[in-house]
C-alpha cells in the first residue's frame, strides 16, 4: 500500500510540475511564486557571496553546503568558504547589504530567486540570508535519479521579532552539545532568540570565579565554564541567534540561597539545632539544593542591603558574558511565604510603604534595573514583575493561563496597555505534552481587544518554555522538537496560516530533516525502548508507544515529588510524544468510515484494531524477559479489549450490552499506567 | 519463532539459577564462581564507600546508580554519594585500600562478591572498585517480574596495563561529546588509556596562546580549547582513564608547515610565484592545509634550529595541560622526499654523520625526548622511531604489518629485544573495517619467540587505532564499537579466553548496553538510512545494509582523493558495518543445512533468500523517490539473481549451466558498488 502510494507520487514529481501544495517549507514563506522548470543540482555547484556581510554568511554558507551535500551524496568541489567574492560564476549568489547585529528589530527578510541556471539571495543583511538559506535547503526535491530545486521566486520576512525557545538548564542540567543543536534547530527554524534559564532552586549553572560558592555548593558540579558560554554566545551569533541569559530571583532562590544563606528570607527560631548566629544576631536557615519539583518558599531577603550587594557582584560577572541587550530575572512564582513570616521584612515594608508582597517584589525588581543598565541590558522578567512602579523599560514575559487561575494572555494585553514591551510564552509551554494543534493556533497577537498600532508593536512575539523537571539530555529534543516548528511558523509566517492539516504534512519532513542538524528527537526514542524491552524486538512496543502519549500538564509528576531530579527518565513515558503517531491515523480511519461504512474503510479501522490486538499479546511475552514492560501491560490489555470489542461492533456482531462496551472503552480513559494515556479514546467513542 | 525462544528463556531464569555461560561478561573476568542463589534489587539498595579511595570513587558510584536506575526504573532513594561512610548499612559495600594513580602499573584489581543480602567491593585502589563497579552492572539479570544479580565471587585483574583506544581527532574533529562518550566506553570495558591524535596534515587541534597561528590558519575554527582538553582530562581522570597526546612530527607535518612554512624541508628555486624570501635568504614552499588523505611529503626541517625552538614553545604549552607521563610525538611514514630534495638538510646530515633519512629522524626524535622530559613526560613514537640512538626511555608504538611490507608485530619483537617498551597496534586498526574476529584473537605476546621474562613485561599491551579519514562525528562510535570492546577483552583477560562464538554471543548485549553511555553506534544507524531513503520506509535498506559491509583495508578511498576531509559521508557505506549481522547468521544456517539437509535446515537458508529478493524489489521502488538509494540497487540486484538460483538449487531445479551458477555468484564478489561488499560471498560459494 505504502509502495503503491510513493510510486503514483514518483510518477507526478518525475513527469509534472511539482505544486506549491506539495512543498514542505516551514515557517511558510510570506510570498511564493512557483513557476515552471527547476534549477539542477551538479557537483560543480558553488556559493558566491558579496555585499557587506557579517563573516557569519561564510561559516552559514560552508554548512548548507555540507548539509545539502549530506543530502544528495553529490561531493562537491568546494571546500570552505571564506571570502568575499571567491567564486564570481558561482550557481548560488548570496548578497547581502550590511553586517546583521544580534538584535531585535533587525532586518531579516531576504528574496530567494530560483532560475533554471542561477540562484540568487539577496538580503539587506546576512541574518537575512541565513534564512534565505534555510529555505533553500527546505525546497530541495528529487525526480528519482537526480536532485533539483523548483524555478521560485521567495520574498520573505518575520511579523514578530521574538521567536524564541527558553531552555531550562537548571532542572536538569543540559550540557554543551544539547544547547548547540537546539540552536542549530532554531536558525533552522527561523527562531532568533535562545532564553537560557540557567538558575533555579535546583542548581546554579554558571562558573563564578568572584562567587564560587555557587558552583561548589550549589551545582553538583554540572555548570558552563565562562568559556563555554562564550564559545555558546559565539556559536549562537554565527547563527543569527540572540542568547538571553536568565537568573531566577527573588523566588526560586534555593541553589542562591544554599551558597549563601545569609540573604535568605526565612526567619527561625535560635532554638533549633540546624541553626546558627549571623553577625547581627538575626537567626538564619541553612538551604540545600532542591530535587524535587515545585514551587518552593526560599526567596531571597529584598530587605537586606547584602542581597544586592551580592546581585551587583554577580551582574557584573555574568552581563559581560552576554553581549546581547536583555537580561531575564525571572521574579515568578514568588509565593512569599517567608516574607508574610519574617518581622524584618514585614517591618521593612511598613518603612518603605510598600503594601504588598508584589510591590515589595517591585522594589526588589527595580534595584536590580540599574545594575543591569550598567552593563547595557534591558531588564525582562516573568510577568509576576508587573505592578505599578515597574519601570517601562522592562519587558513583560507573560506566561499564566487558566492552570494559575487567570485568562490566557491576560497579562501580555495588560502589559501593551500599560506600556511595556511583552513576549508571550503562555499556550507554548512544550514540555507540559499538550498537543501541537493547540500551541500553533495560539497566535501572540491577541483578537477581540482593539488594540492600537503602538500597543500591538509592543507584542514582540513569542517563546516555547522547555522547563526540564521531567526532561534529560537524552529526551529533551523529543519534547522541543517537532512542536517548536509549529511555534516557529506562528512566530514567522502569517497571521492566517493556520491550517492544522497542511502543517503536519509539512512537518513530517521538516521533523526528519531536523535529525541532520545532531538533534536525537527521533532517535532516541529506540533507545529508550531497546532499554525497556532488554534488547528484544521493539516492534511491538514502538507500535504501542505509537498510541501513547504522556500525561499532560502537570500530571505526571503528583506533588512534583514522584520523580526526583535524579530519577530514571527511561521510562515508557520517555519514549512516548504528543500528537502519537497511529493515533492522528486512526482518527482519520474512523472519520472516513463513519462518512462512509464502505468495506475498504471498514477493513482500514480494523486493521488498526487488529494490530492492537496483537501488540498487547506480544508485550505479554515481551515482558517475560524484561521487567520494564510490565507496567505498560494494563493499558496495553485496556487497549486490546475494547479492540476486539469494537472490531465485532464494526461487524455487527457484538453481543455485549452497550453499557459494558462503554465501560471498555472508558476504561481506555485511564490514567493509571506507566504515566501515559491512550490517545485513542476519542476515536473510540466515536465507533460506539 | 522469535518469541518462542524468549519464552523458553523466561522458563529457564525464573526457575532455574543462571548459568556462567549465561552471563553477558566483557572483559571476561579472571576468575569467576556462581553460586546458587541470589541478590534481589529494590528501591532500598544503597551504596556506602570507605577506606582511602580517591574522591573518583564517588562520582563514579553515584553515576553505577543512576545507570542501574535506568536500566531497572527502581527509582533508587540514593541521590548523590559524595562522602566516605555516608550509609554504613548500604548493601552495596565498596572499600579500596588506598587512592589510585592515573598511570602505567597501578594495582587495578578487585574482588566482587556478591551474597543474598550483601555485596562487596574490595580493591586495592579506587581504580580497580571502578572496574568492580562495570563487572557489577554487567551482572545485572531479571526472572521477568524483578532484578537480581546472582550470588557471585569474582577475582579481577588486567593482563596488560596498556588497553587503549587512539582517537585521530585531525582529519576529522572530533567534538567534545564525542571524545566523552568515547571515554564512558573505554571506562566500561575496563580500558585505561586515551591516545589522543591532535594533529596531522589536516589540522592543528590544539588551542595555542602563544602560538595563536596553528589555531588561526590550520585548524578551520576546529580545535579543543585549553580549557576544554584540562576537562576531557579530569573526565577521564574520574574514569580511571590515561590520555596520551600526540602531536605528530616530522612527517605528516601540512598543519604545522601551514601556520610555519620556515620550518619546512621543502626547498624550491626563487623563480616559482607562490616562494618567497626569508630572512636567510634560502627559498622556502608555502603549505595549504591539506583536504586528501594519504601520504604527503611535508616535514619539518630537523637541520633548522627553529623547528625545535618552535617544538620546545609547543611542548611548554601542551605538555602542563597533560599530567600523564607519556607524549606521544608521532614519527611515522616520513618518506624523506624533501629531505632528500633539499641540498641544505643534506648537508646537515653529513655533518652530523648520520648515513640515512631514519638516523636523520632518530637525531630529530632525540632532540624532543629533553624537551618533554622538562615537563615530567617520556617520549612515544609509532615504530619508525626505533633506531639505534633511539633512548631507551622511548616506548616504540608497533603498527606496521603486510600492508606496510614487513611481518605482523615485527617491530613489536625488535623493540623488546632491544630493551625498549612496546605497545601493539597492528591488528588493531578498527578504521579499517576489519572483522572482529580478527582483532579479537590477535594476542599482543608473540608466539613461539621464546622472550625472555623481562622482554615480555616489556610488552605493555595494545591500543586499537580510529583514524578518521572516514569518520566523522555521527559515525565514528559505529567504527570504535563494538568491535574494541572485544579488542579490550583481549587486553584484560587471560590469554585462553579465545572462544569466537562466545564472544559474539556476549557481544550483542555489550554493544547494546554501552548505548547507555550516549554512544550512538546503534542509532545513527537508522538516520543514515532514513537520509538515504528520504525519509521513507526503511526496513529493506536496513535488511540490505545487513548483509553488507564497507570495503575493507585502504580500498573505500582510492588514491585518498575519492574523498575529501568535507565530503558527504551520508552515504550507504557509512551505515553499514563490519560483521553484518545477517551474514553471520545466513552462514551459520548454510553451515548447518550442509550438514544435515533436512526441511527444517533447507527453509532457514530459503527464508534468506527470499528475504533478500524482496529487498532488492522494495530498493527498486524506494529508489523512485530516493536517488542515494539507487547506488546501491546494481548490488541488490547481484544478490536477489543469486538468492533465486539458489533458491532453485535447494529445490534441486536449477536448470542453469553449473558455469552460468558460478559466475552469478562471482558477480557478488564484487566492490564496485556503493562502497560496500556483500559479506554473503563465501556462504553462497558452499551452496555450490
């Protein structure tokens, strides 16, 4: 079947146009014109750049080639490319107006002209052609023997200026080559921010040389060396990236607060043994570094004139390390608890006139604003930041919804009203599992609110939060990639480019091209089942995890105390996505037989029932040997009988009473096994 | 089929007791005793540490629990173990006598015994609890519902104390997740020392202060900082793991001669428009960092005071970022052309009485030995290095054999006679895709010899040599393992441990294990073909890549230009692997039906050739819309004309000439496709 299909579609691309309905170019384009004939790619194929460019177009210019060698197998002639102008009768003309700053607001657009002999990208600057790079990359085909571009014309440009991937490095700490080729994803991808959430309550991830307590006591030893973060800055540059460092504060504070616990906010009786005198015989708490997950109480004293002391002092160390205009503080979550707690702090308050914890908050924020305009950044923070005295210079993360009791987006249309610039993460938080459909209809530009032209310029764009209390180097990728693709056409293309369809079509090949950049989303997965099956077959339970998907929001980790930041993540749910494979498939089996109770469409529905049948006896005999499997068994049997069930619905043969039925396939419903649940359960219902 | 075995295993362990030949050891241990019972793992199991041991012990015991968590999803209580006595009670005791040195003959042995209740590590040092630790994981079983190690005693130690891998990081680089991965992978396999070649004709690999130009103009932009080696150091300093550095010279010198073409041998007449004067007034050559492998003639000019002055400034700066003792200077394959070439050199040589280019070499050689001795270090070379002025403090590093014109290990011999230290690389080269048999039974004691004691113990060992004229960084672990876990095994265990079945039956759980460590041998696998296949269906191309191996020896790259340092290496060849996994079992199925030509036997060889019929077919059709697919398909073709006569010759209605049968099955021999041979030649030939 699958054959028949590749062959019919071989037939039209070898002896037909290929349609623009047939490319898989994410973000889409602005503006595309496809015209007849195409450009064919020889091993004599060379880049010729010109202009004024940054010397990142040569290092950008020498990997498409490799890339697009790697791809077509063609060995081509030129080596690196270094200089301007080298090649004068190359294929590829690159030109570019300027050098491109790592910034935001800068001009990134590009016009990508594909003739029959010459293919040219003209770009006001080299970020620019980057981009006009990566789409020429994207609209490469093949007629069966050779490979070719399309005759095209591309004219194309960003509508937001932030579009953004936060990594948190804290939870699980996530070395070097994990960052490099989730940054390599993003200039794929047309991103142009990486936020780096490098403090939390779990770890400090920075090498200190003026403050080393924090690594030694508060890192585990798993940091960026200051020269890693420059190399990752500079890496990042080459690639059209901006890094935006961030340090968690006054809440998250635990790593901080375990190196020094002296601007701690908790107050304690002198009674206890865990206590100890500080030198203005204020009683003090010792911290240590956290390993569960959750919100916890350690914040950082805005009281103690220490506090900024040491802030000051770490700004210093760490602003130099990021040329980029922005510094991420953080200043969510804070619940404070040991502020309501602490005489000293609630005294200080009353002196300042600052009635509440947020505007106490507000104070702290604001000291740290000049430290930072010291060094030339802008300060940024989680939208908890937000009160009347913050400063409009700084710029509003907004990020709750509905799970903190408030409407989604609700602060980023107050922060625009109010002033400030604002970047919306809320709707993209892709390591919560939910499903890519619900992340790439969230458009950042809110409707409905009769926004002015000043205050919709204020919306900058948008950003995916990976926060890693449930992910390791080893499954990161899976949860960043392929979601983040879809939050990169929403950031990138077009308002009205929404159908949900069309981009996973596309995203199927722009998710296995991904994989030529290092990224593991794809093949990581068989080693975690390799793992779970003991070196068995993983046919079986490939298919099953086909049908799975993790729990969603923040439902696996119960108390964020079940996994610990030291537990396995080599678990069935590891290896399982959202938007599970088989489950998209069976849905549209279902749909089309429920149109049409034609045999074929029949036998296609059944086909997958059948399979389930089969892949819970085999992971029966699979667990046999592989104590790992067992927890998956339950669901898997769950699945299998509400399959047979329905396969002699589908044939009009059932002889159970429609109550039991539905209990079998609310049972399919669960949420009790191996923290993942059938993605089924819709379609099954649908059947009954 | 496959199933019914599992389950007749399933029987066996949850019955029965597990037998020795069961176990899954590697290195196979020097002396192992089973007992009948067993050590049940649970959420408890804890590990405690006391005697002197140096803190490597606790880094290494915290990452043998998170493993083991992994593999068994526990969900061990056990965080971080950073201190000595933490849990007097753990079940897991490991005590070491004293702190272990990373250096040549340190004590590595350990007992392991493993009781009901109770397991203990007892070693000398921390080094040999760390190779207890591996055996330990190793041990690991499970009867379907649980995890067990079997009650155990094991007596450990090495046979030789030099178990090496060299990694070339010069032709292509190697990035630094590579280099760790790698070293997690000789740590497992008991293996102690890291050769790492940081330089060669194509590229300086080394950060250098006060010689910024090798990083500048040879390396492009490829090159470990500093700061980056002092860290691979330490990580392989917590593995128990030496690293050599090597940095070769005279020969093989283009990067060096790049960043310093006035230390070059080349002398050329003043009329050529690329020479130009230097200060002396002699000619000199400039030098491009060269893209080909193979042999070239650039040298250093050891008749020029400034090669040493410059080597000298090299060393200061190299030799503090490596504690170990020994620096390996290269000195292979220098053909002396340009010596010979240069009126200069020659002279030189007269002056100083040395009659040959070799003794001109060993004048050179002998000029480093001081300069290294400065800083702690003792010389190395490959064998052209010995001669009879060479010190004997030199270790003379054995590699050459049929290929280069003289017998195997016969410098090994030599070296020993004359006193001089030795490591064995012949027979170890993995880069060329040898099968593992042949490494595995290439014992570094020469037979029949009659070596004196003290010559003997001058054989330190072996080391398997990874050039990477043809790996890269995404298939380099597929070319190292798994074959040098049984390369490791040859170095660790007695000399009688031989048995080839065995070892292969071991290695299959090997392999897959060392996957844990983030080793990608397994799953590049499939990234390279879904490339190949543009991302279809790739069963057939997989079932194809299993009977195929890449050519062996220097014959992949003809003349060394076929490929270049940047060419694609996406390709089929780079997928496949010595030892394809079906060949072995396709020949162990001919094998076993010649011997007894039942229908059983008869349909396990048909199953075969049916199969690879059909793969030849799919290829034709994955091929439409995949052209990397089509160099490959004349091959697929040559193997699907044999499998149908065969397949008529089994049923005895072959009605082809015997001649016309023999030649079909030649067409197999062949290696003008793709790069690869089909590893079923010899099979096919016994069926006739």
């Amino acid at each position: 079947m699958k054959y028949i299909l590749v062959l019919l579609l071989a037939g039209l691309t070898s002896n037909a146009q290929v349609q623009k309905e047939q490319l898989n170019l994410m973000p889409w384009p602005q503006s595309i014109v496809l015209n007849e004939g195409s450009f064919a790619l020889s091993k004599n194929f060379k880049v010729n750049i010109t202009g004024n460019p940054n010397v990142r177009i040569f290092g950008a210019a020498t990997r498409f080639l490799r890339r697009l060698d790697g791809r077509t197998g063609m060995f081509f002639e030129q080596g690196f490319i270094t200089k301007l102008n080298e090649s004068p009768t190359a294929e590829l003309q690159i030109n570019c107006e300027k050098s491109g700053k790592i910034a935001l607001y800068e001009d990134e657009s590009y016009h990508l002209d594909i003739k029959k002999n010459k293919i040219t990208i003209n770009a006001t600057s080299d970020l620019g052609a980057l981009h006009g790079l990566e789409t020429l990359l994207q609209l490469l085909q093949n007629n069966g023997t050779s490979f070719y571009f399309p005759t095209t014309q591309i004219s194309d440009f960003p509508r937001f200026t932030w579009r953004g991937l936060m990594m948190d490095a804290a939870r699980h700490f996530q070395p070097i080559d994990v960052v490099k080729r989730n940054i390599d994803g993003l200039a794929a991808m047309k991103m142009n921010v990486f936020h780096w959430h490098l403090v939390d309550d779990q770890g400090w991830r920075i090498e200190m040389k003026k403050h080393p307590k924090l690594i030694e006591l508060a890192s585990d030893g798993l940091y960026y060396t200051q020269e890693e973060i420059r190399n990752i800055v500079k890496y990042a540059d080459e690639r059209g990236i901006l890094i935006v460092p961030e340090i968690d504060v006054p809440g998250h504070g635990t790593a901080i607060l375990t190196a020094y616990p002296e601007i701690g906010s908790k107050a304690i009786t002198l009674s206890g043994g865990t206590t100890e005198k500080n030198i203005q015989g204020t009683a003090i708490t010792t911290y240590t570094v956290e390993r569960n997950a959750g919100i916890f109480s350690p914040t950082l004293d805005p009281s103690n004139p220490k506090t900024y002391q040491l802030l000051s002092g770490i700004f210093d160390e760490v602003c130099p390390l990021f040329p980029g205009a922005y510094f991420h503080i953080g200043g969510d979550e804070n619940e404070g608890k040991d502020w309501d707690a602490n005489p000293k702090i609630q005294e200080f308050k009353k002196k300042n006139k600052l009635a509440t914890n947020h505007e106490l908050q507000t104070y702290f924020t604001m000291q740290l604003a000049p430290m930072l305009k010291k060094h030339g950044k802008q300060l940024m923070g989680w939208e908890e930041i937000l009160t009347k005295d913050l400063s409009k210079d700084a710029i509003v993360h907004s990020w709750r919804g509905p799970n903190e009791g408030v409407l989604p987006g609700q602060s980023l249309a107050e922060a625009v009203k109010k002033g400030y610039k604002t970047v919306l993460s809320n709707g993209y938080y892709i390591d919560l599992m939910y499903p890519i459909e619900s992340h790439y209809l969230n458009d950042p530009m809110p409707k409905g609110l009769n926004l002015t032209t000043e205050e919709k310029a204020r919306i900058l764009g948008g950003e995916a939060p990976m926060w890693t209390e449930l992910a390791t180097p080893e499954t990161i990728d899976s949860r960043i990639w392929p979601r983040t693709a879809a939050i990169a056409e929403r950031l990138w293309s077009a308002e009205n480019i929404t159908d949900v369809a069309d981009m996973h079509r596309r995203l199927e090949t722009i998710s296995f091209r991904l994989e030529e950049l290092g990224l593991t989303h794809i093949r990581n997965k068989d080693v975690i089942l390799r793992n779970i099956a003991n070196n068995q077959e993983i046919k079986s339970l490939n298919e099953f995890s086909n049908v799975c998907e993790p729990l969603k929001g923040y439902t696996r980790n119960k108390d964020g105390t079940e996994y610990k930041m030291y537990s396995p993540f080599t678990l069935f749910a590891d290896a399982c996505t959202p938007d599970a494979k088989d489950a998209l498939a069976f849905d549209n089996a279902v749909n089309q037989y429920l149109a049409n109770k034609s045999l074929e469409n029949k036998s296609k529905v059944a086909m997958f029932l059948n399979k389930w049948i089969a892949v819970n006896n085999d992971l029966k005999e699979l667990s046999n040997t592989a104590p790992l499997v067992r927890p998956v068994l339950p669901l898997a049997q769950k699945l299998s009988a509400a399959s047979q069930q329905l396969l002699l619905v589908l044939d009009n043969k059932s002889t159970s009473k429609s109550e039991d039925l539905k209990n079998l396939i609310e049972e399919c419903n669960t949420k009790d096994h191996a923290d993942v649940e059938l993605a089924v359960y819709n379609s099954f219902k649908k059947l009954i």
